[in-house]
C-alpha cells in the first residue's frame, strides 16, 4: 500500500491531552487511520499529511474526527505524523466480537474452577473437616497458609515458560494437575496429608491467575482491557457465590463410599476440574501471532491494533538488559503493594464470609445461602466499575472509591457490638463491594503501564506472586479464639486498604511526573543506546505514555 498523503489543520488549543504523545485516529469515511503524533513548535495547531499517491483523500469539506488515548493534563504540539494504513472500522468490530467469543469465555470458565478448588476447604471447614483431622487451635490458618508459599514462588517461573509454551497446553496441563491434587485432598487420612496437598496445589494453581491475566491483555488495547478482564475476574467472586450451595449440596452425600460429606465436596470439585481441563486444550486461545481461530487477515489487523496502542515500547527479547529494566521497573513493586493491600480483603472474604455469616447465628445452611447476594452484589459493582473506568479512560480514583467503601463496612464490623445483626450484614456487602471495585482495577492498571510481551510477563507474575502474600496476612489474622468479632482481622484489613491507596496515590504521582518529563524530552537521551537496544526498551521508550 503507497503512503497516505494529504493535508488537514485542526484547532486543538482547547485539548486538554498532551498531543507530544497520544494516538490519533482520524476517521474518514469508512476508514479509521492511526497516527503516530511527535512534538513541533506551534503549542495549537497540528497538521497532518495524509495522501493515497497523488490524490488528496481529504478535501476542504471533508470532515475529520481525532480520538485522543492518554490522560493527562497540558497541551503540547505536532512536529510528524506516521502513517497510517487505513483500518476498515466494521471489519475491527468483527475482530474484537470474535476475540471477546474466543478469548475470554474459557478461561473464565476456568478460573471459576480454580478459584473453587481453592476455597472450598472453607465451606468443607463448616462440613467436619477439622473434627474429622483432628484439627486443633490454628491449624485451620496454617493450612491455609501453606498453600501461599509455592504460590508466590512459581508465578515468575511459570510467567516466563508460559512465554515459551503454548498457553493451551500450559493451562491445561497445570489444571490437571492441581485437579488431581484437590481429589487427594478428599481422600487424605491425616492433618499433615491436608497441609500436603495444599501446598501442592499453590505449586499446580501458582502460574494459572497471573497466566490468564497475561494472555488476555495480548489481545486487547489498553482501553479496551478493564471489561475483558473483570468479565474475567467475576469467575472468582461468582465461584463464591455458588460454591456454598454446591457445597451444601455434595456434603448429603456423606456415608456414600464410606467417606463423610466434606470429602465429596474435595473429590468431586476436582474430578469435575479435571474433566474441564482435559477439554480446555482444544478452546485455550495461543498468543495473537499464532492465533488459529483468526484468519491471516484478522491477525494482522489484531497485531496492528496492538501495535497502534503500544507504539515503540516493545520487548520482545529477555536478555540481560531487558531482565535488569523489567525487574528494576520501581512502578512494579508499587503495583505489589497495591495488590497486596486490596488482596487480603479478597481472600479473608472467600475464606472467612461463611464463618463470619455462621456466627451471626445462623446455621451452617443459612449462612451458605446468606453469602450468595453478597458476592452476586460485588459481582454487579465489579462490572459498572469496569465499564466506567474504560469509558472514562482514568483508573485512580475508582481504586481510592473502592478503598472508602470498603473502609466503612470495616469499621461497622470493628464496632459490631454497637450494631444490629442486619447491620453487620449490610457491612459485609461493602467490604466486598469495594473491595472488587478496587482489585481488578489494581491489575489492569499496572498491566497497562508496561510496554512488551516480556514486561507485561514479568509484571503480572510479581505483582500476583508478591502480592498475594496478602492471602497469608488473611490466613493468620482472623484469629480462632478471638470469634465472632475478630478485631485483628477486621483491624488489619482495613490499615491493608490505605496501604493500597497509599500505593495507588504514589503510582499516580510518578506516572503524571515520568509523563511530564518525556513530554519535555528528558528521557529522549535513551534513544542514543545501541538500536537492537532501543528497540527493546519496552515502556522505557521515550514515545511511551502511561496511563492513569
């Protein structure tokens, strides 16, 4: 295809984007053209030359449209416009309804299971699981414990083969394993057998959240990614949802086979994960490049779109320099402490809400039954609050609205013996209504500040591994003895929560100023490196603007 050429000048005094670094798409007809848009001397007015060989497409009376993607106050000025192949807009919308059918329903689906395997041991807790292991004191917390060792080792590791291996094999063959593990955890005679297996199913279940999270954001530009992946994300709250009553429903077949009713909750789960997994291999989507259920046309237009969002901010070879930039990056171990702030509510949630519920005076049944409105309300805010952040292109302040919301219901908890029991009711929708405001969010936004299949790897397995050491903080913080009104776990919690906001507000701060100073060219220095390093820069690029 020969250049575009033609010329347009647009008033943009009144932007409040700064144009040094945003991309464009000026929409002609039916034809939508990317463009890349660098710094020049006039602050208000831009131009553009865009022409098919020698006939201009757009005339005086033609009218142009310019989309801004950034977030950022300030103007700036144009200097060059790159191209700019034309992208037929209909043909993208086949594009992304055919990723959103293949992409995210599967590991959706899949995510329910693992997130089930990983919780039930609590509503088999509510079933005789401690009576029948003989489990005393805090063995219930070190078996939940235990699970988060592996967990956090393995996410790195495991991130970086995914990069090698097929996501479809890696995905589902871990699946299986983790699926046979949650069987054994069925059938096991002792207390040590129990803490065994959980730790062996942190080691199977360790690369699968962080795996997913990265193979979706391959497919989607950034603004486009908060939906898919809190689409994504309620397969977990939902899993809470309905895991009570399943398991309320597979604890009546106690006596079959000998075995109690908790025991068919663990072997029954974990026959029905290995069944999915077995199947998942055929329906796990590869990376876009090997993309098979896109023809050649849909993944070159899938790729441009890609590479329309990310610009130069590539990184796509794992040498030494691109491990000390990826590993270094100080935006990650922020993204850490957001996480880990948010992540011990969702799990003290997942674990602790039948206990909570239980010890409101309701019996084991009732509270299951209680606990299903709760996560179906979190459900509901998870994907407003998704919808808004994209439309809005902002991220920050929903994390800090989620963190208040949560905030309230703790300390209606704290101060339950002031309270009715309706009223402590009422503050458990909030904490995990906030609570799932605020974690998918805390995800998606650092995913959408790294530039380059690596970076994107290496971020997303540290911030869920390290991260979810919040899952051994709300493990041992809900201490037995201390029911019904746990103040250290409640107490804790709720300071987790502004550590997480602290965490956001300083990520925000860094990225406006790091925006600032690549707007005033400060960081144009690296594009003397060497070229196959510059190339490899990933979101250290000059050209790369971050996201807030």
């Amino acid at each position: 295809m020969r250049a575009l050429s033609a010329f347009v000048s647009l008033d943009v005094s009144s932007s409040p984007f700064p144009l040094s670094f945003l991309d464009r798409t000026l929409n002609i007809g039916k034809h939508s053209h990317s463009l890349r848009l660098l710094p020049l001397l006039d602050r208000d007015q831009f131009a553009m030359d865009i022409s098919v060989g020698e006939k201009p497409i757009v005339s005086d009376d033609s009218t142009a449209s310019v989309s801004a993607r950034g977030g950022s106050a300030g103007k700036d000025t144009i200097q060059h416009v790159e191209l700019v192949e034309p992208t037929n807009r209909a043909a993208e919308k086949r594009l992304i309804r055919k990723c959103d059918l293949h992409v995210i329903p599967v590991v959706t689906l899949l995510f329910s299971l693992a997130f089930l395997d990983r919780i039930n041991i609590g509503n088999a807790r509510l079933q005789g699981l401690e009576k029948d292991l003989h489990m005393k004191g805090q063995d219930y917390n070190i078996a939940l414990f235990v699970f988060f060792i592996p967990y956090i080792l393995f996410e790195v590791p495991s991130n970086i083969l995914l990069r090698k291996v097929a996501p479809s094999t890696w995905l589902s063959s871990t699946m299986v394993l983790w699926g046979i593990v949650t069987v054994c955890m069925g059938t096991t005679k002792s207390y040590t057998g129990l803490v065994v297996c959980r730790f062996f199913l942190g080691v199977f279940e360790a690369g699968f959240f962080p795996g997913c999270t990265y193979l979706i954001s391959m497919y989607y530009p950034r603004y486009e990614l908060q939906w898919r992946f809190n689409l994504f994300f309620c397969a977990a709250i939902l899993a809470g949802a309905w895991s009570g009553l399943l398991a309320y429903a597979l604890a009546n077949m106690a006596g079959i086979g000998g075995y109690d009713g908790w025991r068919w909750i663990f072997i029954i789960e974990g026959l029905v994960t290995i069944i999915f997994a077995i199947g998942s291999w055929f329906f796990i989507v590869d990376w876009p490049e090997t993309s098979k259920f896109l023809t050649a046309e849909e993944r070159q237009l899938l790729l441009r779109r890609l590479s329309d969002d990310a610009g130069e901010a590539k990184m796509d070879r794992f040498d030494s320099k691109a491990k000390r930039r990826a590993f270094g990056d100080w935006k990650i171990y922020v993204g850490v402490l957001m996480y880990l702030g948010v992540v011990t509510t969702g799990y003290s949630t997942s674990f602790f809400i039948p206990t909570i519920l239980n010890e409101l005076g309701w019996t084991a049944l009732h509270a299951q039954i209680m606990s299903i409105p709760v996560y179906i309300v979190g459900t509901i805010v998870c994907l407003i609050s998704a919808l808004l952040t994209d439309r809005l292109r902002h991220r920050y302040a929903f994390t800090i609205i989620g963190i208040t919301v949560a905030s309230i219901g703790y300390i209606i908890l704290l101060a339950q013996e002031s309270v009715s029991v309706g009223v402590r009711y009422f503050a458990v929708y909030i904490v995990v209504a906030g609570c799932y405001i605020t974690q998918p969010i805390t995800l998606v936004w650092l995913s959408n500040n790294m530039g380059g299949h690596y970076k994107r790897s290496i971020s997303a397995a540290v911030q869920i591994g390290l991260g979810n050491s919040g899952g051994i903080i709300a493990s041992n913080i809900y201490i037995t003895n201390q029911k019904p009104k746990y103040p250290v776990g409640y107490g804790v919690s709720l300071g987790l929560l502004w550590v997480c906001a602290i965490a956001c507000t300083s990520l925000f701060v860094g990225l406006r100023i790091e925006n600032k100073k690549r707007d005033r060219g400060e960081r144009n220095y690296r594009l003397n490196l060497p070229k196959d390093e510059v190339e490899n820069l990933g979101d250290d690029h000059p050209s790369f603007r971050f996201t807030y």
